[in-house]
C-alpha cells in the first residue's frame, strides 16, 4: 500500500511570502479595509513532467499533488508512509521560502459565519488517495475489470468504464464523497499518459520511453 495524491492545508500566524507570478487583494469599499493577499494557484515543476499544486491565501497555505511521482519517472511504487509525502512537500516548500507543514498537536474549534469550525495548530488534510497493486497475469487485466464490475461494495454500485480499462463505484445518486473506490489497469495507464509525454521530452528511443513502453 503506498500513498498516491496528498492534499494537505496549513494556516500559519503570518502573511506568507509572494511566490507567485501574480498576486490580488480584497478592498471592502465602504471601510477601506484590506483583506488577505491572495495567490492564485500555481503549478510547481519537477523531471519528468511532474508537478505539484500551490495556492496560498493570506496566511493559509494548500499543496496538492501526487508526491510518489514528483521528481520520478512513473509512481507504480510510492511512497508507503505518510511522513514521507510531507517530507517530498517540505522540500519543495523551503525550496520556494515559504514555511513548512508542521504536525497537528491541538484542535480549536471558533465561530465562523455562524457555524462553529474546527482549525488545528498543524497541517490538516482534505484528501488523501491510497493505492495499492494486483497481478492478474498479462492479457487478463480487461477480464478482471469486468468481473469486479459486477460486484458492490458497501453501499456504492459498480460503473465499468466505457473503454473497459477501469471501474469506480459511486451512490445512487451517482456521487463520492467521503470514499471513492477505484480500480484500473496501471500499464493501459501508464502508456496512455507518461509515454507520449517521455517521448515528445526525451525521444521515442530513449531511456525514459523504453521504460515505459
């Protein structure tokens, strides 16, 4: 089991840095006070084509991404923990001066637009995907997708995808949100998207390409 995409949010007690190309602010007409500078999100670039999502609002930080391919040419084994995701992050962010994400040690709960919200000292996460691999032998990969597409699980009900290369299972409503399953055939995957791009990069004949294909 390894962990795939991280999404990971901070506030801290400070203005943070202006790392972006552009930047705007709020200015309530009536009382001329300023609000929080706010950066749109922007995409910070590793090798191979990889990147990872910043957005920064006011003193409130976001990352999203897959750290178990930034910097590395495919994401088959990632990271297995979670220690080590933020640790790809950091790096990144000392990289940019911003802050890095630190752990949560205590929760606070305060009234916001008259709801009571909790906020944390740390860093908290908003979505983390987990992911895991399976042999089912080569040339098999359609047949066990449409063998699974045919069982539920929990509540959700099973949706083959049409090309036949994956299956995800949704409500009746046909939604996700607290869990969202999802099996699909890695190769099919891995040529479709990494290979044209090792390719147009590096060369039809190259390393990069020859490993993926």
């Amino acid at each position: 089991m390894y962990y795939d995409w991280v999404k990971v949010t901070q506030e801290f007690e400070h203005q943070l840095p202006l790392v972006s190309e552009r930047a705007y602010q709020n200015i309530n007409v009536e009382t001329s006070e300023l609000g929080a500078i706010i950066q749109p999100r922007f995409k910070h670039k590793g090798s191979y084509s990889s990147v990872i999502n910043i957005q920064i609002s006011g003193n409130r930080l976001t990352v999203d991404g897959n750290p178990s391919k930034y910097n590395r040419l495919d994401n088959l084994v990632g990271y297995s923990s979670i220690d080590q995701t933020m640790h790809v992050y950091n790096d990144i962010l000392r990289t940019l001066g911003l802050p890095e994400f630190t752990k949560c040690k205590q929760v606070y709960y305060r009234q916001q637009s008259g709801q009571l919200t909790a906020f944390s000292d740390g860093a908290y996460f908003q979505r983390i995907d987990v992911c895991s691999n399976h042999a089912t032998g080569n040339g098999n990969q359609t047949d066990y997708l449409r063998g699974i597409s045919t069982l539920r699980y929990r509540n959700s009900i099973p949706r083959l995808h049409t090309n036949g290369r994956g299956c995800d299972w949704l409500s009746p409503r046909g939604n996700a949100r607290l869990i969202y399953p999802k099996v699909y055939d890695k190769a099919h995957e891995l040529r479709f998207h990494a290979l044209r791009k090792m390719q147009r990069t590096y060369g039809k004949q190259s390393e990069e390409a020859m490993y993926i294909a």
